[in-house]
C-alpha cells in the first residue's frame, strides 16, 4: 500500500510537502524531487511508519560544524527515525543557519544537510527548548581541533552535559580523553579515529573527497569495568552509533572496537599525524610526498614510526594487529599521494595553534608515565614547542 505524499506530511507531523521534502533530503535513504507545482512521489506506508516508530527521541549535537564534523552528523540526522542532529557553528554559522549544509561527497552524492537546529555558542544550544522543555542532549560530539594548551573543551561543553549523556570525541593524538573522563566521570565516553579527507570549500559547503571510515569505541580509563553501568553505557553507545552510522547512514566501515583496539587505531593514526606533521613544518614547508623523495627525510620519518611502533606493547599492553599497515607500507602509500599537505603544515602557514600537545606531547608524556623513552617523539616536540613560542614572541614584539 502507497501513501500519497501529503498524507505523509501529516503523519510525520509536518505542515507541507515542502517541509517533508527538506526532511527527506538530509535522510540518506529517501530522496524527494524538487517542488514543482503539485507533483510529489508515494512512499510506502509500511516502511514509514516503521521508521517513524522505530526509536523514541534521540538528541545530538556536534560541537564543531567543520568539513569533518558536518559529514559525519549528515549521515546520523535521521528525522523519521528520531534521532535529531543539532550543530554548533561558529565561522559558518549564518551561512548553515540559512542554507544548512551543502555536501557534495564521492560516497553519497550531493545534498543538503538540515540540521534539527543550528547555534551559534554552546551557550545558546544549552539554553535551547523544544516544546518547551529543555532538550536533553543525549550525545555530545566534540569535532573541534584539541589544543589542551589553548583551552579545555571539557569545560566548554560542561553546559550541555546531563547525566543521560554521552560524550564522543571525534579528534586527532592520543590523549585527548583524559581532561573529559575527569571532569564527567559518570558519562559513558566514545573514542573515535577518522580516516577522510574532506574540506570547507566556503562557508557550509562541504566537500568529500574520499574515504568515511570511523572507528570508535568507549573510553573509561581504567574506572570501570566492562560489567559496571559506565562500561555497560558505554558499550551501548558504541553499539548505537555503529548501527545508525551504518544502516541509516549508509557507511560501510564503521569499526567498532573495545577500549584498547580503539586507542591502538589513535596510536596507529599517531605513526603518521606524528612523523609527517611537525616534519612538516620543520623542513621548511615540504609535503608529505615530497618528504620521503628525501632519503634522509624517508630514514627520519621511518624511525618516528618505528619507535612509535616498538613502544605500543609496553603503552597499552597489546601490540598493533598485522592488519594495520607498517611503517613501510605508510611511506609507499604516501609517495603515490602527490600534493598532499598535513593540517599541521597549514595551520603553521595560517598562524594558527598548533596541535603539538596532542600529536607530541602527549605520547612523550604518556610514554614517559610508563617508562618508556621516545628521543625522537621529544626532539621533535621541545623543537616544535619552542619554535612556536619564539613565532609567538616576535608576533608580540610587532604589535
């Protein structure tokens, strides 16, 4: 049985087809036809229903609406299975407000992002109501950069956090949960690591150029077990994303781990943020391709990798599986990816912060903690640290 579409709208609770329509556009497995007139298409009713019954009301908000975070919330925002994306933009924020997001992606196409509500501070989306009655934000994404030593993003979002919520970090290094598990230590955390490449061409225009996959997985630090009702949220959690991600969203490699799998992913990711990005910079402004043409340039990225790699085991009590790839596979893949230029690189010629804590600081800190050494990790962040605070003290001295 066929529903005519404006018999839909009223079943959804939505006044017109042009509403249902805008809905229809950010839900990854219905695509609706431009108005035109009184033309409109049938969807079967069964299939409706069942998506609009099928979970009771899910509130999520991103914090951080760059080319990253919005990819990711289109494919969670899923109107007729409640579950609500919400954004905090700063930058971007008029442009999404408007306009919502315009994503044109390798996997899925182009369309448009409506998300459930756009805020331009965190302040403002902790005050939001529906209905009113104050939203309960059941996931709290944080997709911004981690600069520990610019500011603790735990406090930032300390407003929206209630005891039903969940935090998920979506964020480059290691180390980026502990500020969080501190600050909430009753909130389950969801650890993730991204492998894509996308960027904001403009203001809410979001381009995909390849790969989607995310691996997640709960963050207790030790402070509780699998069995306790931290670990067992938490678990929960992953489980949810990985299925909304994957058969709403239509992302085909969501990994779910457990806590260590999912910290030596970070770690994995580390062997290369880690060596190419302050090399980077320090090299005088050299791509990461152009990087190992250099035989020396090759040896000094190589030996990052490897000491990275001996010292996993004695970080986290299990080494990396033989399905991530080496250190020598990383370089061969790197020559074939010409014109590529790590955020840290751009970051420095933008004169922005650095994301030295994260990507060097610290695992040397972390390593250290558990006696290991590291002397190259900690050649490359005393010399990066200081050559942006001697960037920062000149900058001074101009003003």
């Amino acid at each position: 049985m066929d529903l005519g579409v404006s018999a839909v709208a009223k079943v959804a609770g939505l006044g017109s087809f042009c509403q249902l329509r805008n809905v229809c556009n950010s839900f990854s497995c219905i695509r609706m036809p431009p108005v035109h007139n009184n033309c409109g298409i049938s969807i079967p009713i069964k299939t409706l229903l069942t998506s609009l019954f099928t979970y009771s009301r899910v509130d999520i908000i991103f914090v951080g609406a760059g080319a990253v975070g919005c990819f990711y919330a289109s494919r969670l925002h899923h109107p007729f299975q409640n579950i609500h994306v919400s954004l905090v933009a700063r930058s971007n924020y008029a442009a999404i407000q408007k306009d919502g997001v315009k994503l044109q992606t390798r996997s899925f196409g182009d369309y448009t992002f409506n998300p459930d509500a756009a805020f331009p501070s965190v302040d403002a989306a902790a005050a939001a109501s529906s209905s009113d009655v104050k939203r309960d934000w059941h996931y709290i994404f944080v997709t911004t950069k981690a600069l520990p030593d610019i500011s603790d993003d735990s406090s930032i979002i300390e407003p929206l956090v209630g005891p039903k919520s969940c935090i998920v970090l979506i964020q480059n290094g290691v180390g980026v949960e502990e500020p969080f598990r501190k600050r909430f230590p009753n909130n389950p955390i969801i650890s993730a690591v991204t492998v894509v490449s996308a960027e904001q061409t403009s203001p809410g225009t979001i381009r995909q150029n390849r790969w989607t996959r995310i691996s997640i997985g709960p963050y207790t630090d030790g402070l509780a077990l699998k069995e306790s009702e931290l670990g067992r949220r938490g678990t929960e959690s992953t489980e949810a994303l990985h299925r909304w991600w994957t058969d709403l969203g239509g992302i085909k490699d969501v990994d779910p781990h457990d806590e260590v799998g999912l910290q030596t992913v970070r770690w994995h990711k580390l062997c290369i943020n880690a060596a190419m990005n302050p090399s980077a910079v320090l090299s005088g402004g050299r791509g990461n391709a152009d990087m190992v043409s250099d035989d020396e340039l090759q040896r000094h990225l190589l030996g990052i990798m490897h000491e990275i790699r001996d010292a996993v085991p004695k970080i986290l009590g299990r080494p990396f599986p033989d399905s991530m790839a080496k250190p020598e596979k990383i370089i061969e893949s790197t020559a074939r990816n010409k014109g590529a230029r790590p955020s840290m690189l751009l970051d420095w010629e933008a004169g922005k912060p650095l994301e030295l804590e994260v990507i060097l600081g610290n695992p040397v800190r972390i390593a250290r903690e558990r006696g290991v050494d590291m002397p190259r990790l900690q050649s490359l962040y005393a010399l990066l640290r200081s050559t942006q605070a001697m960037r920062k003290r000149e900058a001074k001295g101009k003003l």
